[in-house]
C-alpha cells in the first residue's frame, strides 16, 4: 500500500507559494511517480559503503550526503509536477541548467548522470576503487534504462544530468569547506594559560590520542543548506565547569562513571548498535540514510515521495555537523575520560573510543533528532526494525518511532562513556531546532488554497 503523508501534516503546506520554482516537463515525459525507486537505493547504498570504506569523518560524510540527496531530488522534479524545485530556497542556491522541454527524458537516467557527476566531484580524491564503483554503477543503470526506453533518450538524459551535476557543483564550490579544511591545517587548541583557568577550572578538551588528528576543528564556518544560519540553533552549555562532589558537573560526570562500570548486555548493545565510527561504519548520518533506504521499501515509497524524503533529510543531515561542530569548538569542552581520570578515578576507560573532538554537544543527539523530526513529518509515526547493523554486528533493533530511535541513538553516548547528559539533552534540542527551521524555510510540496 502507497504511503499517504499524513492530512494534518499537509495542511501545514496550505500557506506555501503555488507555483513551482521550475515548471514540470511536458506530458510526454514519464512522471516521477511512475519509475521504480530501486536504482536511486542503489546509489544511496553505494555511497554508504564507499564512505565506510574511504574511512570518511563524520562532518565530511554528512556534507557529501546532504549534497547528494539534494542532488536526487533535483534531478527527479521535472518530472514531479505537484512539488517545487529547491532553486531560490537553499543558502547560495540560484539558477540550475534547464531541460529542453521539446525533448523526452528518463529522470532516472537524469538523476544517474548527475549522481555520478556530483559524486566524482564530492569526491575527487577518493580512492581509484571508489571513483571506479561509481563509474560501474552509472554504466550499469544506463545500460537498464537503455534497454527499458532506448538509447537516444538515455543519452540525452545523461547528458543533462551531467550538466545538472556540473551546475550543483559549482554551488556546492562555494560552501566554504575548502577554506575550512585549509584553516584546519593550522588550528591549534586553546590552553589553560591561554584562557587564564587554574588547575581545578580546566574544562578546556584535551585529546586522548595525541597520535590522532583533531577532527575538522573549523568545520562551523562551512555553509548551512536549510538553516538560514547556525547561530540560530545554539543551544548554550547550562552546566557549568565544577569539581564540587554536590555540583551537577561532578554528578553527571559521577553519572557516565557508574553507567559504565555497570552496563547491562542491552547498553552494550545500544552502545555498539549506534556506534556509527568513522572507518568502522558508514558514520551517523549514513545510519540515518541507511533507514531512509530501508523506509522505501518498508513504506513503499514512490519515487517522488523518496526524492522528497531524500532531499529533506540530506539538508538536515548536513546542518547537524555545521552546527553542532561550530559549537563543539567556540567553547571545546572536556570529554568524561579526561575528569574521571582527573578526580575521580585515574585508571578508568569508557566502554567506547573516546572521538578526537571536544565534548558539547553530542553531535549523534543533534542529527538523530534532526533526522527523526524530518522522517516524523512526512510519514508520522511508523514501527519499523532497523538493519543496518544485520550485517556488521549481527544486530538488528526494532522502534515503534524515529522518535524512539533518535532518543537510543542520543543515550548511547552517555552508555559507551563518551558524553555527560546536558551534551545528550541540548544536543536534541540542537536537532529539533534544525529540523523545525529547514521545515519552516523550504518548501517542496506546495497545495493549493482551499485543497
């Protein structure tokens, strides 16, 4: 049964504009809602493990994400008459090459040239494996599509997909994450002399493996998509530094401390479940993609409805690590290691790998909320049993909301050891606000006055 986005939902669209940003396609041209979705999983699932394999962080692999996804659902609208293109709603973005329209197209193929086109710029400096898989995938799915609606149409269709592609990138060009990754170079972490603390106020981060980089230390000056700016999401830290026994800072560091010296098999479960380690996995936000890929299915999504989704949670995705990374280093706070080793207890470890970036907010919080508010939205509450450990871990969870998954995906971090409470409660509402704000600036499916 085709999934319907929930009425009350809808009428939250009542006020958007009517007309679409780019006018449909001619009739003659397939609908969106009529091809199979299954070639766009593919990419998404393609890059899921291309991105594991190429050992991407986390901020970076959100970045590539987000833009593929908008990708997706930009190629896709020409042919989805009843939705809006994101042209003149997202931060930075103009005009987009447009179609003949006295031409026929095959969006699949549209969307497969510029997948391809934006991957390969994305990421230029991938191994020749992960260019190659890319490369193998465009040829395969134009191969089908050829044999489905022949190859002048193809053709044609690649090629403006292509041009598409080329069009995002020199959008994408302007992010700023080149000069952040240049300015990264030569960061250097604030000291305690610096900041004039004494030995007793030092809530400045230290790392814990001084023979692993700093992760993408400037990465809060990178362009939002869909949050107007990330100043506006900022949830300050509440807690202040202490090391007072009666202080909420020596107690929800005592708090990480006896949840890790106790943890149950199922924390260690959850813990592992959500670990989504750069290297290890395909990242936090690709765990999130990987349950969009498995709702087309479970909801069986048309392409339209999964181009939507796609496109709405890419921006998201990207936002949570601009966010929450610019706060993470404006006031770099300690991890729950480096005070129990301090005054609590010198020889103990969490239960997970401390990251190589400071401690507030938890950055897993913020995009896991973002991500369910977004999945929320357009499909309400849905049960579902998330796979994307089945394989890795031999693992598989089930929630009866993204809402519930979002919030086992926050607390893990206070199971494996990693974050204090107030990084794991300001960091979803870190999430919400994004979601909420993206939502209330862009529009993809305008209805009509009185529909």
């Amino acid at each position: 049964m085709r999934t319907v986005f929930p009425a009350l939902i809808l009428l939250l669209l009542l006020v958007a504009p009517l007309q679409s940003g780019r006018a449909a396609a001619q009739a003659d041209s397939p609908l969106t809602s009529d091809l199979d979705p299954a070639p766009i999983v593919e990419w998404m699932e393609l890059l899921r493990q291309r991105i594991w394999l190429e050992a991407t962080s986390a901020p970076a692999a959100a970045r590539i994400y987000g833009y593929t996804s908008i990708t997706v659902y930009e190629s896709l609208i020409p042919g989805m008459p009843a939705f809006r293109s994101l042209v003149f709603q997202l931060n930075g973005l103009g005009d987009l090459p447009y179609w003949d329209d006295e031409e026929l197209y095959d969006w699949l193929s549209v969307s497969n040239g510029a997948i391809h086109t934006v991957l390969h710029g994305l990421m230029f400096d991938a191994s020749s494996e992960t260019l190659g898989a890319f490369d193998a995938l465009r040829d395969e799915q134009a191969a089908a599509r050829t044999a489905e609606v022949g190859a002048e149409i193809v053709a044609r269709s690649l090629e403006f997909g292509e041009e598409l592609g080329t069009g995002l990138l020199d959008w994408i060009a302007n992010d700023n994450y080149k000069a952040a990754a240049q300015a990264a170079a030569d960061y250097k972490l604030p000291t305690a002399e610096e900041w004039g603390l004494t030995e007793t106020e030092d809530w400045l981060y230290v790392q814990t493996d001084l023979n692993m980089p700093l992760v993408e230390p400037t990465y809060g000056t990178v362009r939002t998509i869909g949050v107007e700016n990330r100043y506006d999401c900022i949830v300050p830290n509440n807690m202040d530094f202490s090391i007072d026994p009666e202080s909420a800072f020596y107690q929800q560091t005592m708090e990480v401390f006896e949840v890790g010296n106790n943890l149950t098999e199922e924390q260690q479960e959850i813990a592992q479940f959500w670990i989504d380690t750069p290297g290890e996995s395909t990242t936090p936000a690709g765990h999130w993609i990987s349950i969009a890929n498995q709702m087309v299915d479970h909801l069986d999504l048309t392409l339209d409805r999964a181009a939507m989704m796609y496109g709405m949670l890419g921006m998201v995705l990207h936002d949570s690590f601009v966010v929450g990374f610019g706060i993470k280093y404006e006031l770099p706070l300690l991890r729950p290691v480096t005070y129990i080793n301090r005054y609590i207890s010198r020889r103990w470890q969490p239960y997970l790998v401390t990251p190589q970036f400071p401690e507030y907010p938890s950055n897993h919080s913020i995009v896991s909320a973002a991500a369910a508010d977004i999945l929320t939205f357009l499909f309400d509450i849905v049960p579902f049993t998330d796979m994307t450990a089945a394989e890795s871990l031999g693992v598989v969870r089930s929630f009866y909301s993204f809402e519930q998954a979002a919030d086992e995906a926050a607390i893990s971090r206070l199971y494996g050891g990693i974050h204090y409470r107030t990084a794991i409660e300001n960091g979803r509402r870190i999430g919400h606000c994004i979601a909420e704000r993206t939502l209330d600036r862009v529009v993809m499916l305008p209805i009509e006055q009185g529909e």
